[in-house]
C-alpha cells in the first residue's frame, strides 16, 4: 500500500467579518429573518423585549417596505423574538420565524437569492422601537446572497 502524503488544506472561504452596518437577513427556505447586533443596536434595551409586530407597505399588491415593531407583551398576530446562539454561545442580535411573511416576499421579489441582506434603519417616529427596511434596497447590490454561519436560537 502506498504511503499518504497529508498536506494542510487551506480553504478559500474567509472568515465572516461582522457587519458595523445595520442589516436584516432573511431565509427562503427556513423563514428566518435575522437583525444583526448594529441593527439590535439602534432600538433601546432590543434584548428587553419578546415579541415583534410585523407591518408590509405594498404598491400593487407588491411588498416594497417591511416595518418591525419591538413589543413587550403578547398581542395578537405577534411573533415571539429569540437571541441569536451560535454554538451555543450568545451572540449579539436578534431573530425570529414568519415563513408566510419570507414566502410573500419572494413571491413579490422573485430576483431575490436564497438568502438576502438588507439595509435598515430606525422608522421615523416618536417611537424608538421600530426598524423597516426596504426590499428594493438591498446591501450594495440587488439581492446579494450572503455566507451564512451555523446559528441556532431560543427564546429570551
């Protein structure tokens, strides 16, 4: 039998930088939407709340915007809201599960990849905890997929 010659592999992926720039992710395929710790950041005490209230902003029948709103107690159609582990380490930034919301979108956006970036910000208001981010202003590019890691979540 001939001797294996072992060589170190380098890969080619780099690491994943984090993001100083507000950014919501979302899946097609499992219905995740993701906000990373930048976009946690500009809502006060994000990591205090348990439940988000989704709102659409259509132009025929089209999803254009979608409005976040962090919420304290249970009210009907509310989405319970998890911190993000990542090998069951805590991680800054938040998620949580709509597929139905994640399939309109694509069926709105079909140019969307599988999972897309978007930039968001802090809704104008006298409230301080809403984000919205608009579909059609995706980070830099239009649907730029991205490299997403191995995360897992449970619930604040």
């Amino acid at each position: 039998m001939d001797e294996i010659n072992w060589e170190k592999y380098i890969t080619k992926r780099t690491p994943r930088e984090k993001s100083s720039e507000p950014l919501i992710s979302i899946n097609r395929n499992s219905g995740r939407v993701s906000i990373n710790s930048a976009a946690c950041n500009l809502i006060v005490g994000c990591y205090n709340y348990n439940y988000v209230q989704l709102f659409t902003g259509t132009t025929n029948n089209t999803i254009r915007k979608v409005r976040i709103q962090f919420i304290d107690k249970y009210e009907d159609g509310c989405i319970r809201l998890c911190n993000k582990k990542q090998s069951k380490n805590p991680s800054n930034g938040a998620a949580f599960h709509c597929k139905s919301l994640v399939n309109d979108i694509y069926k709105s956006n079909c140019q969307l990849e599988k999972t897309s970036r978007f930039k968001t910000e802090l809704y104008p208001s006298n409230e301080k905890n809403i984000l919205v981010f608009d579909i059609e202003k995706i980070d830099g590019n239009y649907a730029n997929a991205i490299d997403t890691a191995t995360v897992s979540y449970t619930h604040l």
